[in-house]
C-alpha cells in the first residue's frame, strides 16, 4: 500500500507542479521575482534531506560532525568540482522551465520534456557504450513522431493567435516577427525549440551525473582515511553546488543593479508551494527507487502528464486537436513501449506462458549461505502451487543501472 501511495503522490506532484508554477506568475503571464531563488531554496530543501539521510546511515559512534564534515576534506578539490558541473546545467535547465511557462502551456512543455528520453538513449550509447535494443530504437523513432504531431498542434494554434490575441492565454507573436516567413516559424517554434534544447542539456546532465554517481573508487588525500562515497554524500556535494550557483548569481545580478531587490520580491503563496512540491519530488523520487523501482517512476510520470493536460484544459484554455491527443497518446505510449524489457523482466511476467492470478516472493537462506527467493504462483489454469527458486547473485553489468537522482 505505501508503494502505491508514493507512486499515485509523485504523479500528483508531477501533475499539478508546472500548474502551480504557471500560477506564481502575475497578469501578464510573467514571473514578478527571480527564479533561481525558488530553484535555490529548492536546491536547499533536498540538500537538507540528503544530509538527514548521510547523518542516519553514519557509523556507529561517528560524530554528526565529523560525517559531514568527511564529505567534504577528505577528497580532493578536482573530485568535488566535477558536481559544480551538473550543478550549472542543472541551474540552467530549472530556470529555463519559468521562462518555457510564457512561451507554452504547462502539457505541451511536460511532454516535449520527454525528449529527454531520445537524447538519453544516445548520449547512453555512444558516451557509456550502453546496448539497446531494436524494439528500444523503435520506441524513440515513435517518440520523435508523437514530438512532430503535438507540434502541428502548436503551430496551428499559435497561427490562429496571432490573428486574434485575445483568444490567449500566452504572449503571443508581433507582427514584425511575421512579415517573413523565418521569423515567424522562429516565434511560433521558440517555445518548443528552447524545450528540446533544455530536455536535451537535461540528458547530457543525468548521464554526466550516472558517471560520476557510479565511480566506484573515491578518490582520497590519504589511503588510510578512505569512504565510501554513498548517494546520498554525492547528492550533498551536488545540491550544494546547485545552491551557491543559483544564490550566487542572484546576487552578482543584484549587485550590479541600481535598486537592488530583496531575496523574496514578488513572491507569493504559490512561490512557496512551488518551493515545497520541489523539494517533496526530489524525496519521493529517492523513497520509490528505494522501496519499488523506476519503472513506478514511468508510470508516475505518464499519470502526471496526463493530468497537466487536464488542468491545463481547465485553468489555461488548453485546446485539444486531433493531432495533439495522438501526439500526446504516442509521446506515452513510446515511453512504455522504450521500457517494456524492465516490464517483462518483473517476476510477474517471468514463468511464460502461464497467466496467474497471485504472486508472492520472500527471501530465505539455502545451506551455502546464498540468499534465494522462493517465488509461490497461483496459476488460473491448474489448482497446483508451484515453489521456484530463483538466486539473487545474478550478476549485472553496471552500465544497465539506473541511478536515481533526485532533480
């Protein structure tokens, strides 16, 4: 129960979070304060949860200051400047988001972010010689098809908006950037164009991140002190990073402004709950890799999509056409379809052939010491119970690890 509860409360969040964003905004669709300050204080939040989860998972009779304070003295400074790396593209694709808000609705900017599976998928290939399969490239040839029909949708609309404005919600564009053709396919496109781009810088950034999380051997000043480098450390270092990078260019900015503006200007309620739907992501994205799997996080995120459109109907007079639904319909779809190996690879769907209509597994200990599970499966088409045993020594190749970041 409490994997379903997680499950259906990161859909939830994944649904309404570009909703509520869109909601900080001011009457002319624009954000009144400075995005890296929530992208900071959100950054702060899941930096604070990582701490909590390094301080819990320390030695016993280990300091609370002394584990923290190991995260960072006793590697050396060229290891913890690789997380300033992530940290920037992270900043920069989080803050990208605010601005994708003015230039499209919330359900065309959460399923063009999906793009990001496209550019992952190679960046895998070719950087991490990670092995996909044919039905996989097939998934990402369907994706990119699912991406070009939802944006017939939006040209069209943005077409018909710029002849009457007031049927918008979003800025819309000026006639000087439709007197020739280029300029107004740019206008029309900036919105999606800037969001492959963002989904892509996206990619590059979690596979650079799944590098750096799996190096094993963690580079140390002295031998005699060395740690295991945990996640949970890492995520320290990296939210870290992504705190001082979006505070820190906050205030060079200011500095260098006549009346500088306080931290919280133009904030309001739905800044602060944009803030806490950030932070509570992050968690329950660490929590479900934890207690379930990624495929729970695919399901998540096809659940949300599917509810930002219908807020999106609701509160910004989203308009639905034939090519946006399939387009929509495909995005999903290829998503399942790019996973459907990790979904045949549950225990469930293993014993092939047979349908069932129960399935329990516990874990025991055989005579060798090995740990096993004994798989118990009620089939439909015979009374007999079937015991199985399967070992969880099966070794896996490194490169087929997901590695659950929180972002």
């Amino acid at each position: 129960m409490k994997q379903l509860f997680a499950v259906l409360a990161l859909a939830l969040i994944i649904g309404v979070g570009p909703i509520i964003k869109k909601f900080s905004y001011g009457e002319n669709f624009h954000p009144d304060y400075d995005s890296r300050v929530p992208t900071a204080f959100m950054e702060i939040g899941k930096l604070i949860i990582s701490y909590g989860y390094v301080i819990s998972e320390r030695k016993a009779g280990k300091s609370i200051w002394r584990e923290c304070m190991d995260i960072w003295t006793l590697s050396p400074v060229s290891y913890l400047l690789k997380f300033c790396i992530p940290a920037i593209l992270y900043a920069l694709t989080n803050n990208l988001t605010f601005v994708l808000l003015e230039l499209e609705a919330p359900a065309e900017l959460v399923l063009l972010w999906n793009f990001k599976v496209v550019a992952t998928t190679f960046l895998l290939s070719f950087w991490l010689k990670r092995k996909y399969t044919s039905m996989q490239y097939l998934a990402i040839f369907i994706l990119v098809l699912g991406i070009m029909l939802t944006q017939i949708s939006h040209f069209k609309n943005e077409s018909n908006t710029s002849k009457n404005p007031s049927s918008s919600t979003t800025p819309t564009v000026s006639e000087s950037q439709t007197k020739f053709g280029i300029e107004k396919v740019f206008g029309v496109m900036l919105g999606p164009s800037l969001t492959i781009i963002g989904a892509t810088v996206t990619a590059f950034t979690n596979v650079y991140c799944e590098h750096i999380y799996k190096q094993k051997d963690t580079p140390v000043y002295d031998q005699r002190r060395k740690y295991d480098d945990s996640f949970w450390m890492k995520n320290v270092k990296l939210y870290t990073f992504g705190a001082i990078v979006n505070l820190g260019s906050f205030f060079m900015y200011e500095l260098k402004q006549n009346k500088p503006e306080s931290l919280f200007h133009g904030f309001n309620i739905w800044v602060y709950i944009t803030i806490l739907t950030g932070c509570t992501s992050g968690l329950l994205i660490s929590i479900i890799m934890k207690i379930v799997d990624n495929i729970a996080i695919i399901h998540a995120d096809g659940i949300g999509t599917v509810l930002t459109t219908i807020l999106s109907i609701i509160y910004f007079h989203l308009v639905l056409d034939f090519f946006f639904v399939t387009g929509g319909i495909i995005i999903i779809g290829s998503i399942y379809l790019f996973h459907s190996n990790k979904l045949n690879n549950l225990a469930c769907f293993k014993i092939a052939g047979r349908k069932y209509e129960s399935l329990s597994t516990n874990a025991s200990i055989n005579n060798n010491g090995d740990e096993t599970t004994v798989v118990v499966t009620k089939f439909s088409d015979s009374d007999q119970i079937e015991n199985k045993e399967k070992f969880l020594e099966e070794e896996e190749d490194d490169s087929t690890e997901e590695t659950p970041l929180i972002v």
